[in-house]
C-alpha cells in the first residue's frame, strides 16, 4: 500500500491507496480541489466540509449512470406550407395591412 498526501484548499490529507495508484490519486485531487476552490468563491461562507460535500455531488451528478438521457424531441416537423396556404395567408396579412391604413389615416 502507499501513501499520498493530497492538499485540499491549503489543508493535507494523507491517505492510502494501491501501489501504483499515486499519480491517478494525486491527479484526482488536484480536481477535487479545482472543484471546491470553485465552489468557495461561489460560496464564501460556506465552510471546508460543505464544499466538499457540494464537489462530490457535482462530480457524481455528472458521472451518475441513472440519470435519464436527454430525450429526443418527438414532434413531428410541422408540415411545409402549400402554395394555397402562402396565398391564403398573403391575403390575410394584407387585409390586415389594410384595416391599419385605414385606422391610421
């Protein structure tokens, strides 16, 4: 077994971890901390410990394997407009046009 020293916002934890593992270890918490130095300008008055907790839940939130897909949208595009329903809309549209002009002249 080894041992690692992570430093967490200035404060060193030493924990153990299979030979072999210091660097991936090492490299972990250097993310870990990233995360809750983030997270404390965000939250200054939080203390050490909520920041650690609010990390770890971001970190398994975007890991987290039961968290549903996004879903693909299932509407049907809307139909391309005919030649009918342009004119019958040029018509409309006008009739409009024409309702304003003569409100406002």
């Amino acid at each position: 077994m080894g041992n690692v020293t992570l430093t967490i916002r200035k404060v060193d934890y030493t924990v153990a971890c299979a030979d072999g593992d210091e660097a991936r270890v090492l490299r972990l918490a250097t993310q870990l901390n990233e995360h809750v130095s983030n997270l404390a300008q965000q939250f200054p008055r939080a203390d050490d410990t909520m920041l650690l907790v609010m990390a770890t839940l971001v970190i398994l939130d975007s890991h987290d394997s039961e968290s549903p897909p996004p879903r693909p949208s299932t509407k049907a595009p809307p139909p391309k407009p005919t030649d009918k329903d342009l004119t019958s809309l040029s018509q409309r549209l006008q009739a409009l046009i024409d309702t304003i002009k003569g409100r406002y002249s």
